[in-house]
C-alpha cells in the first residue's frame, strides 16, 4: 500500500545536481547570477528574471541536447531506481520543473518516467515568446500546474505529495497532502524549517518510507 497516489518531483536540485539555466549560462559564457539572486531576493518578479536570462543565454537546439546529457550524467545516485519502485508499486510520477522542458525531456525518458508527465516550461528556439508566458516561468506556478495535473487525474489533496529543494516548491504545500524538503544538493533555511519531512542527506531513498509506508 501507498499512502500517496501522486509524487511530483521538482528537477533542478532535486533529481539531479545542477541548475540547468545556470548550466546553459556558463556554457553561453553570461553571468545571470545577479538576476537570479533579484528574483530570490524579491527585488525582480520571476518572470522579468527569467526572460532576461533566456534573452542573454539564447539557447540553441544543441544547447538543450548538451544539456539532457549533463542532466542524467548529474542524477541524484539513486534518482533512477526511486522512481522504478515508486511506480512499481503504481505510485503516478510526475516531475514539475521551472526548468526548460527541452532540457528535461532527456533526462525524465531517462529516469522512466513518460513525456506526458513533465510539466516544464516549453521552449522554441525560434520564437521563445510564448516560454515567457508559461505559468512555470512566474510565482504561484507550481501549485497551479499541481492542482490542474491532479484533479484532472481526480487525485484529492490528501493523496498526493511533493517532493523539492526551493521556495518555488514549498508554494506548493497548500495544494498537496504531504511537501517533502530536499536538502540532498542544497540547503535552504526557509524550506528546511516550513518542510514536515525533510531529507537532509544526498540520496532520495528516505522518500520511500514516507511514500510507500
Ligand atoms: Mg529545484
């Protein structure tokens, strides 16, 4: 038995090490880091952020492919086989990233887990537009694009959990049954101390107990 139907997983820092706007910035050799510290500090809404950043990155299709393969070769060591006893047990798992829905895809065919569950944010590289728009891309995304997954899988509040390392997933709390902290890659005060389970160690098999019982 389960005690939870439904497990979203945040990406970046969750289930794999690396930030991958972060990684895709480095590669394209611009410093965003302080627009990513405005948009944590409050200073700057996320989605000014996030359009800034893309618009000095400028992601090529290569980029991405680079990026799925830094992806899996930066996996939480255990990631993989979490995910295969999550969903042998019928667990659904989901994956919903504020991270590049290009980038990811790679990596969650990887992990086992099928295109239709990730939730990212889209990117074109000929027209990034409609990226900027995407609900991911600002606050409050998280808990919206939970709410709309699960009750279109008709999986009640109690029955679904949410497991990641930021501000962006603790949001997500109020629309889940159980929020899980990771501290695995990096810890966050806020997210330590709000978090009614948190994992501070580097691996995500702890989530187990807590999801299987
Ligand atoms: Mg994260």
């Amino acid at each position: 038995m389960s005690a939870y139907d439904l497990v979203f997983f945040d990406c970046d820092s969750t289930l794999s090490s690396i930030e991958g706007i972060d990684e895709l910035a480095t590669r394209a050799g611009v410093d965003v880091r302080a627009l990513t510290n405005a948009a944590m500090d409050g200073r700057l809404p996320m989605e000014d952020v996030y359009r800034k950043r893309l618009e000095m990155i400028k992601p090529s299709p290569a980029d991405f492919h680079w990026l799925g393969d830094l992806y899996i070769s930066t996996a939480i060591a255990d990631a993989k086989e979490v995910i295969t006893k999550l969903s042998a047990c019928k667990v659904a798992v989901h994956i919903v990233s504020g991270g590049l829905l290009p980038g990811i895809l790679p990596f969650a065919a990887h992990l086992g887990i099928a295109p239709e569950r990730v939730h990212a944010v889209p990117y074109n590289c000929d027209n990034p537009e409609p990226a900027f728009a995407h609900p991911l891309a600002s606050n409050g995304g998280k808990p919206w694009v939970v709410e709309r997954v699960a009750a279109a899988l008709n999986v009640p509040r109690e029955r679904r959990l949410l497991i990641g390392d930021g501000v962006s997933d603790l949001e997500a709390s109020a629309v889940v049954g159980q929020f899980v902290g990771f501290g695995g890659v990096v810890e966050r005060e806020a997210v330590k101390s709000a978090a009614t389970q948190y994992i501070a160690g580097k691996l995500l098999e702890p989530l187990l107990n807590i999801v299987l019982e």
